[in-house]
C-alpha cells in the first residue's frame, strides 16, 4: 500500500487489494475468485466486461467509476449509467433522494487530511 503524499497515516485502507477490499475509484469484477459475478461471462487481462446485466450491482457499489466495457457490442450499458447518473443527481438537487456520503467520510484519507492553515 504506497502512502498518500509521503504521509503514512494517510493510506487508504479502501485501495489495498482488488478482492478483499473495494478500489474507491474503478468498479471492475476481477476473475481471481469465485466470489464475483459476471453476467456475461467475458474477461479480459482478468477483468470482467460489463454488460446491462451488471448494472444493479454497479449502481450500488461505492466506486465513482466503472471499467471494462465493450462500446462496440453494448451501447445501452453507457447509456443506461448515463440516465442512471442523471436522475440520481437531479433527485439528490430537488430533495428527493439522499445521497448518502458517510462511506467516503469515513476514509483514511478524509479522516486523515492536512488542512490549511
């Protein structure tokens, strides 16, 4: 685990290992064990190739981004994140869904930050 900017007590405990603890930037499946799923079954350099049927379980994971699509074979997947995105911002600015934070405000790095003084 490299420290954050020098800074040991500044590791995020979130980024250790692909299986055993969630990466907070990427949502990917690795086929390393048989505790993931990937709807359809395709794997490239070990990482899943996310399809429509990934989509519940991407959408409820911590991850802001998501890899490895094919474009070329699944456009609805893109656009389905897209709309996806779309209405959760727009109902998190009217109120009417809450986003809830507490997952990254508990990290290393947040708890740990160097603030300006």
């Amino acid at each position: 685990m490299a420290p954050m900017m020098s800074i040991r007590r500044c590791q995020s405990h979130a980024e250790q290992h692909p299986i055993k603890k969630p990466f907070l930037s990427r949502y990917k499946i690795w086929n390393t064990t048989d505790d993931y799923f990937c709807y359809a079954n395709r794997w490239v350099r070990y990482i899943c190739i996310l399809t429509t049927g990934d989509l519940p379980i991407m959408v409820r994971s911590v991850q802001l981004f998501a890899n490895k699509f094919f474009l070329s074979e699944d456009r609805l997947v893109i656009s389905c994140l897209e709309e996806w995105l779309y209405n959760s911002t727009r109902d998190n600015f009217l109120k009417t869904r809450h986003l809830d934070v507490s997952y990254y405000h508990n990290l290393d790095i947040v708890l740990n930050q160097i603030k300006a003084t």
